[in-house]
C-alpha cells in the first residue's frame, strides 16, 4: 500500500468513515456502506476489481448473501494519515471455514477512495 511501516492502533481510533463502513457492511446496510465511498472509488476483493458507486453497490450486494459468517476485528493498523488496515477474522460457511481478512483503506477527505481486501 505505502512505504510506510504500519503502527498498531485501538480499533475505536480508526476514522469515523471506517467504523461506518464496516458496521454497515455486517448489518447487510448496503446505502450506509456505499455512502462511506467516493464517486469513483475502487474496491479490490477475492480478485476482481470494482470500480465507481454502482460496481461497488453489486460488489456489496453479492458479498452480503454469498455466505453465512461471523466477522471480528482483530487488528487495527495506520500507515499515514489517510491509510490504514483493519484485520478481520472470518468463521462461516465458506471454503476452509476460517480466514483472517486485510481490509486496507484509504481516504480521500472523509470518505473511502479504495479498499483492497486479502489474506
């Protein structure tokens, strides 16, 4: 993401917009968790690329019915003042069951520019 070695920080200090997204995105809340967006932002998850609102939208809308799982964040991180990474650890009906998941942000002003999520 940056060349910046990432720092451990408490999960209630990641931006506002984060926690908003990622709490939307557990309730199934597809107009909050889109709202957290850009226009023109980018989403990268499970290799495929999304790109602007109505892409991410499906992206969203696919990813809340696909499977059945618990999410817990288990690791917050910063790399600058507008990157930072939230670690998930996943359990459902998946293949292998169980997975910890990158979500690594960053930010334009108040809203998510691009999200890539990997092991």
């Amino acid at each position: 993401m940056h060349d910046s070695q990432p720092r451990t920080i408490t999960p209630d200090t990641l931006p506002e917009v984060i926690t908003r997204y990622l709490t939307a995105h557990r309730a199934h809340d597809t107009a909050t968790a889109i709202a957290a967006f850009t226009r023109e932002a980018t989403v990268i998850d499970d290799g495929n690329t999304y790109e602007g609102n109505k892409a991410i939208e499906g992206w969203l809308g696919r990813s809340a019915t696909e499977f059945t799982y618990t999410i817990h964040l288990a690791n917050a991180q910063q790399t600058d003042a507008t990157h930072y990474i939230a670690t998930h650890h996943l359990e459902g009906n998946f293949p292998r069951g169980t997975i910890d998941l990158r979500y690594q942000f960053a930010l334009r002003g108040n809203l998510i520019e691009r999200l890539v999520i990997e092991p």
